[in-house]
C-alpha cells in the first residue's frame, strides 16, 4: 500500500494530494461508467482495465485514452501498482476478486449487492476489516442529491416519527440469467433505507412474495414486506415485466410525508404537510380505538437540489475514506446488512412468503458477527 505525505507544502499554501492509483475490473454494463468517474476524478489514475473478454476491455480503453488491458485480476495485481480496485463483475464473482484484491493489500470498491451470499459477504467484510483496508459499496443512489437530502430531512426529525415506507422500482426490463427480479432490483431500495433510516437497516424478518408469469425460471415481480421500529412497516415493490417505469420512495412521517420521484428531474422530492392527525397521543389498546381522527392538509414544498452525477461522489467518498482511514457511508457493514435482508427474501420465497429471520439483525451494528467470520 502506497503511503501519502502530508497534503500542505506549507503553512500557508495547500498543495494537492497526491492521485491514488485504481483499476476497474469489469468491463461490461456498469464498469464502463466507473471507469468514465475514475478518469475525470482529481482524486484518480484509472491505471488499467480488466476483463476476461480483453477486446471489450480495449474497447473501453480506446474511449479513455488508450488505458492498458489485461484478462485476469491476478495479472492485473502482478503487473500494476495500485492502491484500489474498482469490481463490477457479476454478483456469483465478487467473493473471489475481493478476496484476491484485499488480500493483495488493497482497497475494494464493488457494485451492488455486496456478494452472492451472506456467507462469503461475511468474509469479505472481516477481510477488509482484519487488514485495515476500505471495502466500499457501490450504493449509487445514496451518493445523489435527492437521497442525501432524504437522510438530512428524516434524521433531523423533520418528518416526525417513521410510520411507514412505500417503495415502488417497476419496468419493462431484461430477466437477467443469474439473479431473480428481487436480487436485482430491491438493493437499490434496501441500500436506500439503510442509508437513510435512523438506525439503518435491520429488520428482524422479512415476507417476500415472487411471481414468475412467463415461466422464466426467476421471478420476475415480487413484493417485500417488513417491519420497522414503534409498529411502521416497509413494502418494496419490484417488477421486470411493467410497460412503465416508476422509481419512486414515499416515506411516511408523523409530522410529514416525503416523496422521492426519481425520474422526475423537476422535482424529484416532495414534502407534503399533510396526513392524519391524533387530537391526543393515545396510551392504550382502548384509547387508540375511541381517540378521534383527524386530517391535516397544509402546504408542499420541494427542496432545491443541486444536479451532479452520484458516481463522482463516490469515487471521492472512496478517496477520502482511503486518505482518512474512516469507514465509508456505504462501507462492507452496510452492503452486508442489504445482502442480509436478500437472502431472507430467498429463504421466505421458499416458503410461500412465510415471515423468515433476517440472519445477524439482532447483531447488526454490534461487531459480534464479523468476529465470528474470522
């Protein structure tokens, strides 16, 4: 590992950090667009591309600058000396390219969801954390501007208490070969409300719900259902097969209701000042049934926001936590803890959508599980 002196010249004058040294491994749908960050980022020398398909990999490379190429991540860590490496490889291929990578002594960025299993998730995390290196996940949507002002409004209390989260992520997409819609779909929405919810992520089980209309062998729509703390619950709807494309959040408060419409790039949040009112907080099973109701309807605002890409924030999130030692905002903790929830879902769809335990939610945050892993 590359270390880095101090960032001033003097007492008076700033001098630049030196740029880390990264390499993008993945070259199919989601590298391109690491690598296209990596390159226009302060904080990088996008130094080489991998790919087992070596001309899609120089494809790549010819739209940034000629970047050299090689097939294998072993290869790449003989042959190059970088600091970080950027993996976006299918889910089944993470385990093993983050294992190499961190045990080669590097930093690890990886696309969602975290690994194809809780199992190998779990090690990957103790992995990093055992050899004091940075393994981040990709969690774009949490890098946005609309998601980050989500966590700013709900964590201050300005929507009161969390009655409920509804969540909708519809399209007419492409059924993928390895994965179902939900293992697809829901981490962006899980990475989400980890990302905002006091306290993160951690229910204690889940219900999920597949269908598989075409006979695809995956399902291809389903819904999620779980709890969240004082009795709020969270409904996460996923569908490949929609002719419409709906990426929308409501997140239910006592005080007030917020809106996230991701494809509307006018006003992508909403707060609306309305909802139900109790004329008293009720203490009892009896006085909730006979304490009155009540509507409230006062104003909606939309929250100016500024317009940048998310995956620029997350190359320079990735920077700062290599240059600071912190942990980052979406670091290996929290894509376990989305990875978590999937695998529940797997569990419950076996079971006709039967509630199933979330593994390691009682521990969630705690440690206890990663030490474990070891």
């Amino acid at each position: 590992m590359r270390k880095f002196g101090s960032p001033f010249h003097s007492a008076n004058h700033q001098q630049p950090a030196p740029k880390l040294r990264i390499a993008v491994v993945g070259a199919g749908y989601w590298g391109p667009n690491l690598a296209r960050n990596l390159q226009a980022s302060p904080d990088w020398d996008l130094v080489a591309i991998c790919d087992l398909n070596i001309d899609r990999a120089r494809k790549l490379a010819d739209t940034l600058g000629q970047i050299p190429c090689v097939e294998s991540i072993d290869e790449l860590l003989d042959s190059f000396d970088v600091d970080a490496v950027a993996i976006a490889t299918p889910a089944r291929t993470h385990h093993g390219a983050v294992m190499t990578a961190l045990r080669a002594g590097k930093h690890v960025l990886v696309e969602k969801p975290l690994a194809d299993s809780r199992e190998h998730g779990l090690e990957m995390v103790a992995e990093a954390r055992a050899n004091g290196l940075i393994l981040m996940a990709d969690h774009t949507y949490c890098y946005t501007p609309a998601v980050l002002k989500m966590q700013e409004l709900v964590q201050s209390g300005s929507l009161g208490d969390i009655l409920f989260v509804d969540s909708t992520r519809i399209n007419l997409g492409l059924v993928q070969p390895d994965v179902d819609v939900f293992w697809d779909l829901a981490p962006h929405d899980l990475s989400i409300l980890d990302f905002v919810l006091p306290g993160g992520l951690n229910p204690a089980e889940v219900s999920a719900f597949g269908a598989d209309p075409l006979g695809t062998g995956r399902d291809c729509v389903g819904h999620l259902n779980f709890r969240l703390p004082n009795d709020a619950t969270a409904h996460v709807h996923v569908n490949w097969l929609s002719p419409t494309k709906i990426r929308q959040m409501v997140i239910g408060g006592s005080l007030r209701t917020l809106v996230w419409d991701d494809l509307n790039p006018q006003q992508r949040l909403s707060v609306y000042d309305r909802g139900v009112s109790l004329d008293r907080q009720p203490k009892t099973a009896g006085e909730k049934a006979s304490t009155a109701v009540s509507y409230r309807l006062g104003d909606t605002w939309s929250p100016a926001l500024p317009e940048r890409e998310a995956l620029g924030q997350v190359v320079q999130e990735l920077a700062s936590c290599i240059r600071t030692g912190r942990q980052a905002r979406t670091g290996g903790a929290s894509g376990l803890r989305v990875l978590s929830v999937l695998e529940a879902v797997t569990r419950s769809l076996t079971l006709d959508g039967r509630p199933t335990s979330v593994a390691g939610a009682a521990m969630a945050g705690t440690g206890a599980e990663l030490e474990g892993a070891r």
